[in-house]
C-alpha cells in the first residue's frame, strides 16, 4: 500500500520555523537551523505544513508501505480489535463497549487504516458521548469512529484532508454526523462540507443533534458539500 512521506529540502530551508505550528503531529521541529522530520511516526503525510513554506522547501514523496513496527507514541499507534459486546463482561456492573479500534481523535488518526476501509463512520463531536446514555449501544455499534471539537480544536484543515482521504480512499460507505445542539458544533458540518465539496465520490450523511441534557433533538439526512 502506497503512504505519502513529507521531504525537507535543506538548501531551500531558512530555518523561518513557519511549518512547525501548522504541524500538529509534532513530527517537525527546527535543529541546527533547518526543519527537521524528527518523528516520521507521527506524520500523517497529509502535507498540512507545505503551504505554510515560504521557500517551497516541503514536498510530498510516495512510497510503498512496509509492514507496521512499534515504534513512536503508543498512545496514537494504530490498532484493531473486537467490540466488548462480542465478549463477556467480566463484571455485572461493566457495561460493554462498542469501540473497535484506536486511536479515535481526529488529529491522531490514519485515514487510511484498514478498519476505515468501506465502514460506516460516526463522526462524533467530543461532547456527545458523555451527554447521551446510549451512544455505544444505539448509535457506535457497528460503525468507526472519530472524535473532534470544532470550536477548540486547532489546525482544522487537517479534518477536512483526512475526511477527503475516507471518503476518497478509504471509501467509507456512509458518514453520521453526531452533534450537540450548540451552535459552535455546527462547525463539524462546515468542516464535513469542505471536504465534500473536494470529492468526487458521494456518500450518505446523516446528522444526530443531541440537546445538551442528553435527548436526541433532531435526526435526519443532509446533502452536504
């Protein structure tokens, strides 16, 4: 399978330091003057950094992926598993989860892991699960996911790649969207339109607003993009 990799050209790098906020991975900082890729792990190889060089010094390069080792942030390494509903609670006062893999940030997922590959994504805003009962058992059950929150988080224009790269790529087969009813969370639906707007491939999107003392207030299809 083909990755991107992001290539520093040292001769055309002034060591200006303007691609390292806008890499929100931390797999770039400056050392001895020049921009360094000082963690490829953590690259996504979306190339968020390239349009904030000056000198044209970033590019991206292609290759051929090689199979998975341990290594970088264990936190944010890839990893597939079964729901908790396929296997038995340990205690009576454990409830099952319906998570199949990790991670689930927006910012620290791979778009194009195999768990993505013809799914159906929810999308989530950061607040939802914890403001309704039954987010694992009525609304994630089956499906993957990712988390974000479209007021605090920065460096959204990575959401709007990564969601080309599902749709696109990865070819998920349908997208819920799942809100709370304030209005800052209506940015996940603005960030959802960008990337929609991008793609060739469409796919069915329907968006959950949930109130913010835990009842679903609105459910229904969207043509977004």
């Amino acid at each position: 399978m083909k990755k991107n990799k992001i290539i520093i050209n040292e001769e055309l790098c002034n060591g200006c330091g303007v691609c390292i906020p806008n890499c929100h991975e931390g797999a770039l900082q400056i050392v001895d003057g020049k921009a360094r890729m000082v963690n490829e792990s953590l690259c996504d190889g979306l190339g968020a950094c390239i349009g904030h060089c000056p000198q044209g010094a970033i590019t991206i390069e292609s290759y051929e992926e090689e199979p998975p080792k341990a290594c970088g942030c264990p936190g944010s390494q890839t990893r597939t598993f079964a729901p908790s509903s396929m296997v038995s609670a340990s205690s009576a006062h454990e409830y099952p989860s319906s998570l199949t893999h990790w991670p689930v940030q927006m910012h620290l997922i791979n778009p194009r892991a195999g768990h993505f590959q013809g799914s159906h994504l929810l999308l989530a805003a950061d607040c939802v699960a914890y403001s309704l009962g039954s987010f694992h058992t009525k609304y994630l059950q089956g499906k993957t996911l990712a988390i974000a929150c479209p007021k605090l988080d920065t460096n959204r224009e990575v959401y709007v790649d990564k969601l080309k790269v599902l749709i696109e790529e990865s070819q998920i087969d349908m997208l819920t969207i799942m809100i709370m009813e304030v209005p800052c969370c209506s940015g996940l639906l603005q960030i959802t339109s960008a990337a929609m707007a991008q793609c060739s491939r469409k796919i069915p999107v329907k968006v959950v607003t949930v109130s913010v003392d835990g009842k679903i207030k609105d459910e229904k299809w969207q043509t977004l993009g």
